[in-house]
C-alpha cells in the first residue's frame, strides 16, 4: 500500500496493534507501570502500582542479569578472528608473529568496545531489557555523536516479512518547535496547514525502509505533515537502529515477552494480593460491642481516662469475630507458590532455595545452574539480535571493515554459558574418578581402566584425552623412571666400589 506522507503510514500501522499496546499496559502494571503507562499519562501524574512487589523484583533482577551476561564491563564482548590465508598474508607483507597479529586483534576489539560508552550503554541496555521482558519489545538507536536511545513500543512501528526480516521502522519523538534545526523550523514556516509557535508540540518521524534494489536501509524523516530533504543509507551490517524482541512467532511483526508467558500468575497474585490487604484492612478495624441493657454509655466509655471503674458485667463489652483468618492462611499459602512461580521464571535464585537450617552451596549453584540453562534461548535470540549488529556498529565507529577475511564471535551470553557447562562437566568428571577410591581392592582387579575412562567421559561428554595421558604414554613413563632408577642404583654401587677401592689402596699405603 502507498502512503501519501510517513505520518499516514505510522497512523495506520499504529492503528493495526491497539490490541497489543492494551495487553503491554497491563503487563507493566504488574511490574514496572513506567515502562508503559497506560495512553494519555502525564509526568505530573501518580502511576498505579502492582499490589505486590515480586513483578518489579524479578524484572529488575532478570534484567541486569542479562546485561551482565551479555556485556561484560571489563572485557568485550566479542572476539576477532582472521582467516589462515589473511594471516598468512598479514606474517608475510608486515613480518609480524601470531602472537603480534592476535595482540593487535585484541587491540581492535578494545577500541570498538570503548567507543561504545559503556556507562551509558549499560543504563540504557538495562532499560532496553526491561522493555523486552515485560512488553517482548524493543528499539534501541545508537546515533553516531550521543548516547544511546531507547524507544518502547508506543513510540515505533515495525513491518517485517514472513520469515521476521525486518522490512521498516519507523519512530516518532516529540520535539518543541523552538529546539529545532532553523532549516527544519522554515520549512514547517511554509506549511499553510498549521501554525507554529514556539513552545508547539511537532512529531519527528524517521523511517528506515529497506531497498531491496540498493540492499541497504534508506532513511527519510518528515516533521508532522511535512516531508524534509534529510536522507540516509546503511549497509545490514551498520544500522544504528537494533530491533529487539524476546519471542518472535512467525509471521508476526512484534514480540511477546516474558511477562505474557506468566500473565496467569501475575494476574492472579496482583487479584489475591489485593484480597489479602483488603483482609487484613478488616481486622485492623477494630470495633467493640456494647450490650444495650447494660445501661453502659459508648460516648461515656470512649471518653473515660484510662483506668477508670464502671458497673457491670465482662459480656457487657465484646469484639466482633469475622472469622476469616482461615481464608487469610489459605491466600497468603496461594501467594506464595504463585510467587515461588515467577521467582523461578525470572531467575531470583534467593527466592525459590528451600527454607531450611543449612542449605549447601552445592545446592545453590545447582538451582543457578538450572536456572540460567532454562533461559538459554533467549541468550542466542539476543546474541542474533543484539550483540552482532552492535559489532558492526562499533568496529565501524572506529573504521575497521570486517570484510571477509575477519570474523566476529560472540563470547558471552551462550557461549560463556556453555563454557561454565563445560567446565562443570569436567568437575563432575573429576568427582566421578575420586570416587572409584572408595571401590573395594578385590573388584578395582577386575576393572579395565581404559574403557572406564572411555565410557565415562562419553558419559559426561568430556575429552579427557586433552588432559589425561595414554596408556602406552603412562607405560613409558614407568619405564623411563624404572630405566633412571636402575642408573642410579648402579651409580651408588660403582660409587661405593670406588670408595671401598680407595680405602683399600690406603691401606696398604
């Protein structure tokens, strides 16, 4: 379809998800309400706050735990490789050494890394992960001059193909007539449509297409009604605007986030948190009954000094019983699985360790690892989505072109993951070859040694032959030290003939 202006185009792809941004209003209700206020807040305005504190717990957790995941603060977060033919090339023409060309790979990948403010980044990155987990939705724009910006959902508009390649975005910021450029202000001048003062509100739309004819993404921006002369072109690779998404089905233009997997949950303890203070409301009203014929004055009882004597009887004066305090058991226990529910969903290892006198910290590592692993997911999507455009962006911030011989691999998020799982694997290897220890002498004759090691490492997928010596190798060494102890002990034999020699040669003397 065409459009005549790009704010057409925004209105009637905004129009296409209302039902989407009501379902992300509620999410952040439960959670985090500043992510997405519902439509028309105001900054002066007081945001309504979940009943419960466990949404905005686990969100803020889980999200700085990605990023701390995913960014590293004190190293990077990728790592250069050359091809074998380039880096024969490179010894040849620059006689440098391997170790010369990987010290100045590394070099490469710290300036990329520092030209990304990582103060700056790290704030708005957190913020970035907070917006997909709650809403599944994210855009974050990396301009070449600033600090890094993110939009939620209500303020861009995406299209994407089938296969979820991105196809348009489009943002709109709010700007005042008088913060803008003089050029674009004489041109909105012009417009006989609308007068602009200049404390008026404008919308900033930027549309970023892609040519399927140049293979690249063509900006334009328009200010309201208006189309302006500004125009840009990224290559794939270097497109300052990153999508992000935490599920993507296919044929959908949005993602769905964490939150929306758990909405079951989260709805029902915002509903039974709110049951739960209206409860204990009820009993910290307290009221006292007065029998009328026991010819006591209420206004008289309330307004004696402390101490003071009256005539009648203990019944005279009772409490009222609601007795709802089995109904507050059986809540606050549904409370709690709920939110044991979503404590494991997101990560808050504290929350879901069982309550006892000594937990191991056996035990508290193997909850994180579970944990951790039942998110892996996610880590690949974002390591797609997020850290491999970002490569781009930065080495291009410092003029470095990839071209084909340089290949950026991801070493964090999964793949440091997969590290830990694989240094777990040989730990518990270790462990399993400790305990053969305990084996009686009488059966340890029957083991064969080699094929135990074979099936337990396959077992615990390890190589141990990287670190653990042969057979024949072992052999050898036996042998070698058998052969240097032989020498030795016929080096103190030919000694002490030498000595005996000598003593008797003195002797006779």
């Amino acid at each position: 379809m065409k459009y005549k202006t790009i704010r057409d185009e925004w209105t009637a792809l905004d129009n296409k998800r209302s039902a989407i941004l009501n379902r992300c209003e509620d999410y952040a209700r439960w959670t985090l309400p500043y992510l997405f206020p519902q439509r028309g807040t105001t900054e002066q305005e007081e945001l309504s706050v979940a009943a419960g504190s466990i949404g905005a717990r686990s969100v803020n957790h889980l999200a700085n735990k990605l990023v701390s995941t995913l960014f590293v603060p004190y190293r990077p977060f990728f790592r250069l490789t050359i091809d074998e033919n380039m880096r024969a090339k490179v010894k040849a023409a620059l006689q440098m050494t391997d170790a010369q060309i990987d010290l100045a790979l590394a070099r490469t990948e710290n300036a990329a890394k520092d030209a990304i403010s990582v103060a700056a980044h790290r704030t708005q990155a957190v913020l970035a992960a907070k917006n997909i987990i709650v809403t599944g939705n994210s855009l974050l724009y990396y301009p070449q001059d600033s600090a890094v910006e993110v939009y939620n959902l209500r303020d861009y508009v995406i299209k994407r193909n089938l296969n979820g390649r991105l196809l348009t975005i489009i943002t709109r910021d709010t700007k005042i007539f008088s913060s803008l450029p003089e050029g674009i202000r004489s041109t909105l001048a012009e417009n006989k449509r609308r007068k602009y003062d200049d404390d008026a509100a404008c919308s900033l739309y930027t549309k970023i297409a892609y040519s399927e004819e140049k293979k690249k993404f063509i900006v334009t921006q328009a200010v309201d009604d208006v189309e302006l002369d500004t125009y840009g072109e990224y290559p794939v690779d270097k497109l300052p605007w990153i999508v992000l998404t935490w599920n993507l089905l296919r044929g959908e233009d949005y993602g769905r986030g964490l939150v929306e997997d758990y909405a079951y949950a989260f709805h029902s303890h915002q509903v039974l948190t709110a049951g739960q203070t209206r409860l204990y409301a009820v009993l910290c009203d307290v009221k006292w009954l007065v029998e009328p014929s026991s010819g006591l004055d209420p206004e008289e009882l309330n307004n004696a000094p402390s101490g003071s004597y009256f005539p009648g009887k203990p019944d005279s004066i009772s409490m009222p019983r609601y007795n709802i305090e089995p109904n507050i058991v059986g809540i606050n226990e549904k409370i709690a699985t709920l939110e044991r529910e979503i404590a494991q969903a997101f990560l808050l290892t504290s929350a879901v360790t069982r309550d006892a006198e000594r937990v191991t910290a056996e035990e508290i590592r193997m909850q994180t690892m579970e944990l951790e692993t039942s998110h892996g997911g996610i880590y690949s999507r974002l390591a797609a989505e997020w850290q491999a455009p970002l490569v781009g962006i930065a080495l291009d911030r410092i003029g470095f072109e990839l071209g084909d011989s340089f290949i950026p691999h991801i070493i964090t998020g999964m793949e440091a993951m997969s590290r830990a799982g694989d240094l777990e694997n040989i730990h518990m290897f270790i462990q399993d070859l400790a305990s053969t220890a305990a084996i009686p002498e009488t059966f340890q004759m029957y083991m064969k040694p080699d094929e135990f090691l074979a099936t337990l490492g396959a077992l615990r997928n390890v190589q141990y032959e990287n670190f653990l010596k042969t057979s024949e190798e072992v052999q050898q060494e036996i042998q070698a030290r058998q052969e240097q102890e032989q020498a030795m002990m016929e080096s103190q034999v030919q000694m002490q003939a030498n000595a005996a020699t000598q003593q008797e040669i003195a002797k006779n003397l």
